[in-house]
C-alpha cells in the first residue's frame, strides 16, 4: 500500500512510500482509510527529536477514519465495510490503570504515527476497541479531525477540569488545533470565553467565532486583561497546552480556588511558580493527556448533539502529504489539514 512515511529523520527523508499492507491480529482490526488528519504532532515525530526508534519506512498520521477493512478472528462485533473514526491513543487494556477507564494514564500508552505505524496511508492496523462511529452530519474528511486535539481538549475541559455550565474559561493560543478545539467544545457550554493569541488575525476570527474578548499577549498583560474584564473576579478555569510564560499568564488569570489544565508546553516546558500565590488563592495546576475511551465516546456524542463541523483549513490528497506536512509547519495556519486518502 501507499503511505506518507519516513524513511529517516527530517523533511528530506518523508515521502510517498510503498510498505507492507497491515493484517489484523487477535483483537484487532484494519481500517481502509478515506481521510486523515494532521496534528503538530507529526512534526515532533518527523524531526526525531522524540527519541523513539522506529522501524522504517514508518508511516505518520495520528488521526484517521475510514471503513473497516478486515477483522481479526476473535472479533466479531464489527464489520467490514462499517464507518469509524479512529481514536490514536492505544493502551494496553490489561493494567490496572486501563482496567479502572483511565487509558491514557497507562504505563505503555502508545500513540499512532509517534510510537507505531500511522493513519498516512492507504490502510492502518488497530485495536478493535480504538474505533468509534462518528456523528452522521459528518464528511469522513470532518470525521478524521475529531482525534487527537478534540480528545485531549474533552478531557481537559470536562473529565480533568470538571467545566460546568455557566463557568468562565480562558483558552490560550487560540491559533492552534488543540486550542481550536477546546474553544469548539467550551463555546456552547461556559458562561464567557476568552482566548489569547498573538496574531490580531487569530483573535478576530476568535471574536468572529464567539469569543468573548480576544487578547494579544503580546502587546497586552493577559492577567491584567482578564482582572478588567471580570471585575476583578478572574476566570474559573484556564486551558493551556503552551506552557512558559503561557502558564504563568494563565494562573495570574484565574480567580480564587480556580484552576488551570495543562496539556502542552510548546512554550517551553519548565515555568517559575509563585507558590505564595499558589497557596493563597487555593489554585490547582492540573495536568492532562489524549483521553479514556470514555472521553472519546462522550466528545463524539457531544459533536453529534450539537453537529459540530471542524475548521477545515485546507485539504489535500495522499500524494500530496509531504507538501500537507510542510503546510502544517507554517505558522499563519488557522484551521485542520485533511488529507484525502481514497
Ligand atoms: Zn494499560
């Protein structure tokens, strides 16, 4: 089969490559992709800078969805031919932590297109139990982007962060995929939202969106901001996957007893806390990662319940993944990147 895959480090050694078509083991399935989804997690992979070794050539792609291919023989619940989305995060399902519904707190979480053969290609192998159906209003290139970003970013609001109606959230970086949707998601729930960015472009079209108030971190003290917009109060809830600075901004934002979801440092992964400041004001930093097969069934019935559709930027074709990669790695983006399979 064809797929976008390294076949060393580095964007000179990504491309259209022939590998091996995926069979189904016990408990497993292949799915026929349709569509794929980029993540900036594709460029963090691509670079080596993970430190993972993989066998090449090793297909990239964490979000997919498609139809079901073939079966393993142990499974009997799904057939081929049945629409699914793909849910990237891939747990071992025997340990304690996957035994209690936790699955991306387990030991050996694993996530496609990092740690093993990814959905940038003509099929993908997975555990039976990392399929979903998606939503019926929705395109298999919309189904595609509904994996990493919109899992990670349900859990960050309501399993880890416990969002409930009428609370306000401030989202941070609102170019990106993740904080796209965690805005996506808090939007029809939370009583204000506010995001920040540092392109006036973003924050326009967040405004544009529904927004609340967009704020320039770079020319404006977020903080500071958020005190004059909330008299004085700050917000309930801060949803960061920047880090740094990003983070420090976010807990000078929140009001007493609040707390800030952390699911990303691309700021920069260290960050001096006020500890005085910490205790005082009772706030809590909570960290976050992917989500639970819970997580991905209730972030699917909520896209549904609402028919939410995803910003779909630009999309392309298999053969033009590399070029789709090098367009994710620009920086004036605002929206996903599908590529269409078949
Ligand atoms: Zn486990």
């Amino acid at each position: 089969m064809k797929a976008i895959a390294l076949n060393g480090y580095g964007f000179d050694n990504v491309k259209l490559s022939e590998v091996e078509d995926p069979r189904p083991g016990a408990g497993e399935v292949v799915v026929r992709i349709k569509a794929a989804a980029l993540n900036r997690l594709d460029l963090w992979t691509l670079s080596g800078d993970l430190k993972i070794s993989h066998e090449f050539p090793h297909p990239l792609g964490a979000d997919g969805a498609g139809e079901i291919d073939s079966v393993g023989d142990d499974v009997s619940n799904l057939k081929p031919g049945t629409p699914v989305v793909i849910n990237p995060g891939i747990s071992c399902r025997g340990c304690e932590l996957c035994r209690a519904g936790e699955h991306s707190e387990c030991p050996r979480f694993r996530i496609l297109g990092e740690h093993l053969p990814g959905t940038l290609a003509e099929k993908v192998r997975v555990p039976a139990t990392n399929v979903f159906p998606f939503p019926g209003h929705l395109s298999y290139g919309e189904a595609a982007t509904f994996g990493v970003t919109y899992i990670t970013a349900y859990r960050m609001l309501f399993t880890r962060g416990r969002l409930r109606p009428g609370e306000w959230v401030l989202i941070t970086g609102i170019g990106g995929g993740l904080a796209q949707s965690l805005f996506q998601l808090a939007r029809p729930v939370a009583g204000r939202v506010y995001v920040t960015s540092s392109s006036d472009g973003k924050l326009k079209r967040a405004t544009d969106a529904g927004a609340d108030a967009a704020i320039n971190y770079r020319s404006e003290d977020v903080g500071k901001t958020i005190r004059g917009l909330t008299g004085k109060r700050g917000v309930d809830m801060v949803v960061d996957s920047a880090g740094g600075e990003s983070l420090i901004q976010g807990l000078r934002s929140l009001r007493k007893g609040g707390r800030v979801v952390i699911a990303g440092a691309t700021a920069g992964s260290t960050a001096k806390l006020d500890l005085d400041r910490l205790f005082w004001n009772q706030l809590q930093v909570i960290g976050s990662t992917m989500g639970s097969d819970a997580d991905v069934s209730d972030m699917l019935r909520l896209v549904g319940g609402m028919k939410l559709r995803p910003v779909v930027e630009r999309t392309f074709t298999l053969d033009q993944g590399v070029e789709a990669l090098r367009h994710l790695d620009s920086d004036e983006r605002f929206g996903k990147i599908v590529v269409e399979v078949l």
